[in-house]
C-alpha cells in the first residue's frame, strides 16, 4: 500500500474511533425530556437511531475502511481446543479457554452421553418447581469439597450468576467496591443491587483499604469484588492483603474464580492455593463451568446460610430452569480429571511461563500478566490489533483481537488464552510470529 493511502486510512480510522467515544458518550448522556423535538421523539422509537446500533455500524465500517475482515463470529467446525479447524483449515488456537483440554475429553463426553441418555436435553424447569436431577446437587457437593466450605449452589449461566447473586444480596444503603478491572457480570450486579458502586485502582489493596477507612462508616454492608486472574490481564491480586482489608472494615468479600479454577494452584485449587489463603476467608466464591469445567453455568461455594438463601431468592435461580443435566454431568467428571490428573494444570502453568518468557525476551508488551491462563499483546490501538490478528490467521494462528470500548483505547490488544494441550512448537512457532508481524502493522 502507499504511503499517501496508508495515511490516507489512518486519519480515516481515527474519524471513526472519534465517532464511536462519540457514540459512546451519547449512550451514557442523561435524559432531558425538555428539550426533545417533534423530529427527535420519533428517532427515539427506532432502533437504527440508538447510540448502541450506532457503535456498530461504526466498528463495522471501521472494518471496511481499513480493509480488515472481522475476526469475530468465525465457525469452528470441530471442538476447540489448543488446534481448531475453520473453513477447512486447521489453526493453532489461543482464543478459547478450554484451559486443561476437557471440553473434547473422550470420558468427560461420555459422562454427559450418558446423562443426556438418562435424562434428555433439558432440566425443562426452575429445581424448586420441577424438583433436582442428582447428578444437579452431586456437582455442587463436589465444588463444596473442592473449596472445602461447606456447600455450593449451581446456576444456568456465569454470567447471570454474578449479576443475579450480586443483585439479590445488596440493596440501596449498601457499597459495592469493586477491582477497576472487574468483570462486567459483577458491575452489572452492582448496578442491579442499587447499592453504591464503587472501584479502587487494578489490585491496589492499599487505596482499597485507604477507600474504606474513609466511606465504610457511610454503608450498612459492604461487599468487596475481586477475581482470581483477571480476565484481560492475566495478573493476580494478593489475596491474603484483601481479606486482611475486608476483615479490617466489616466487610464481606467475593472472589470470581473463572479464570484460576484449575489454573492456579498445584492442584488447580485457584489464588487460594496460589496464595496460601484458608477458604473460609473468602465469604463468597463465585466461578464458572465454562471455562476448565468443560461446560456452562455459574455457581457459587460458601457458607451453607450463603447457599441456603441464594437458593430459595436469587431470581436467577428460582425463575431460571435449572443446569442441564449432561452439561452437569460433563462438568462433574470435569472436576475429577482436575482431581485426579494435577499434571494437566503444571502442564498449563509451563506453557503460559514458556509463553510469557518468550514474549518478553522478544520485547512484546505483556503488561502485568502473570504467565497462566491469560497473556495479552498490547498493540496500543484497536486497528493494530485487527490487522495483527488478521496477520496471524494468514499464518495459522487463531487469535481474538480485543478493541475498544471492552478497554481503553491505548490498551488494545490480542489476548492469548493458554491452554494445557497447547505444545512447545505451537507457543514458540506463535510467539515468533507475533514478534516478526508486530513491527509490520500499523
Ligand atoms: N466472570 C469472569 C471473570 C469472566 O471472564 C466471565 C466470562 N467468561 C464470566 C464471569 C461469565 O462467565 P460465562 O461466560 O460462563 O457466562
């Protein structure tokens, strides 16, 4: 390409990325009914006028104007797991988390065959209405034990889980204070508690406990909301130093597990094994079956007094039919592999170090991960990342570009997902590559 059509492209793209913090801002804007028009009461009522439509049609065009197919959506044909095959052709793959391999596994499938055999596709209504399926109750036992508390409640989504434990514990009058890099689900069910939403600095403890020796005094209860490995960043938060804090200001603390069940830990136990943290120290335990489990669905572990209430009121759980017995069933036998094979989580923690260390010594930008589950590439601009990620594919390599508004522009990145199957050859062969193309994107 010239150079004359390169910033020609450039400038383009900026316009756009104006345009979309522009559509953004609008989105968030107050409502002032005084001043709305005849012209503008009739927009309101169409969906192509929503500031939402309009961050996606302007992405989508940001994609044609600079040339760049989306890399969302793709078709996989097969299970994903360290390779993946789409339109035929086999990639290496770091966009998914199946991070020990057991979604695919040949006995965990077998145990949600033969569920699925014995009780059909569906739970088909809310536990409470329909009544359990035992395979339902034998998961939470098994997730009980594995925290060592003193029982767990199951839900449909991880998502929902969040949003609908969060929103049914607290109410207005309350704080919720949050890691400035919680996940939405749990901004979400801040936002639906209607208790006051709050959020300290990345992993600082320290402003967290500055935070509340100030405003704690202001709040009936308290909940503090971190995660075990942070999503977009791989890193981890010192677990001990937060429940220090949440001891030290009444407060009760919440730890979401999805992305270190399995993964930290010598057994996978999650940061509090990898932190050396009692389990009874945490109030509640929040993670997800989607993720090492093989599955799909939420639950929460904790106290049975927690579990006991979640059942009988989070709208989650009581209007919501209950988990699938099969994906019950895979995510049980799941949870044993973990158990009984702990070589498949050292396996994943060497190959995220192997991946980390290469990707450093090559002078990619890493950020703050910790070499597990999680290693970001920042690129610095969400068109770097897409043409990086296109890059990649044309050379095998199957990889999700993260863009803004999900972070802040200049934090753009590719995020790798590490996986226990992925091999040496696959994370070396893939570091260089990225290494080699990052300079030749713009
Ligand atoms: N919590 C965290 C930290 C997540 O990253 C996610 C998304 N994977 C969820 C909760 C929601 O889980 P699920 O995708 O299983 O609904």
């Amino acid at each position: 390409m010239s150079l004359p059509e390169q910033m020609r492209q450039k400038l383009a793209a900026k316009a756009l990325q104006r345009q979309l913090e522009r559509a953004g801002a609008q989105a968030a804007a107050p409502f002032e009914p005084d001043r709305v028009t005849q012209q503008e009461r009739a927009s309101l009522a169409r969906f192509e006028d929503m500031p939402a439509y309009q961050q996606v049609r302007i992405m989508r065009q940001m994609g044609t104007t600079l040339k760049v197919e989306s890399p969302f959506f793709r078709v996989h044909e097969g299970s994903a797991g360290a390779t993946t095959r789409i339109g035929g052709a086999e990639y290496i793959n770091f966009a998914n988390y199946n991070y020990l391999g057991l979604s695919g596994d040949a006995a965990v499938t077998e145990a949600a065959k033969q569920a699925l055999d014995r009780y059909g596709t569906s739970a088909s209504a809310s536990r409470m209405v329909a009544g359990e399926r035992p395979v339902q109750r034998e998961l939470e036992r098994a997730l009980a034990n594995f925290y060592e508390v003193e029982d767990c409640v199951a839900f449909v989504s991880g998502h929902a889980t969040n949003v609908t434990v969060i929103g049914a514990l607290f109410a207005p009058g309350d704080l919720v204070i949050h890691d400035s890099l919680a996940h939405n689900s749990i901004v979400q069910g801040a936002q639906l508690s209607g208790a006051k939403r709050l959020s300290f600095p990345h992993n600082d403890w320290q402003a967290l406990d500055a935070l509340l020796a100030r405003v704690r005094g202001e709040y009936r209860r308290v909940l503090i909301a971190i995660e075990g490995l942070y999503s977009m960043d791989g890193d981890i938060p010192d677990l001990a130093r937060f429940a220090e804090v949440k001891q030290r200001h009444a407060a009760f603390l919440m730890v979401d597990e999805a992305h270190a069940l399995g993964v930290l830990g010598a057994r996978g136990q999650g940061v509090r094994e990898h932190c050396g943290v009692a389990p009874t120290d945490v109030d509640i335990w929040m993670g997800t079956m989607s993720k090492t489990l093989a599955g799909c669905g939420g639950y929460i572990a904790g106290s049975t007094v927690l579990t006991d209430m979640l059942r009988h009121l989070a709208p989650g759980f009581l209007y919501s039919v209950g988990l699938a017995p099969a994906l019950a069933a895979g995510s049980l036998a799941a949870l044993g592999a973990l158990c009984a094979q702990p070589e498949r989580v050292m396996r994943l923690q060497a190959n995220g170090q192997r991946f980390l260390a290469r990707a450093r010594k090559a002078g990619l930008h890493t950020g703050t991960s910790a070499g597990y589950s999680v290693v970001p590439v920042i690129t610095g601009s969400s068109m770097k990342a897409a043409v990086l990620a296109n890059a990649l594919f044309e050379e095998g390599i199957n990889v999700q570009p993260i863009f803004y508004p999900a972070v802040e522009e200049a934090a753009a990145r590719l995020r790798f997902f590490i996986c226990s199957t992925h091999t040496d050859e696959q994370i070396d062969y893939t570091v260089d590559a990225v290494a080699r193309l990052v300079s030749t994107c713009r």
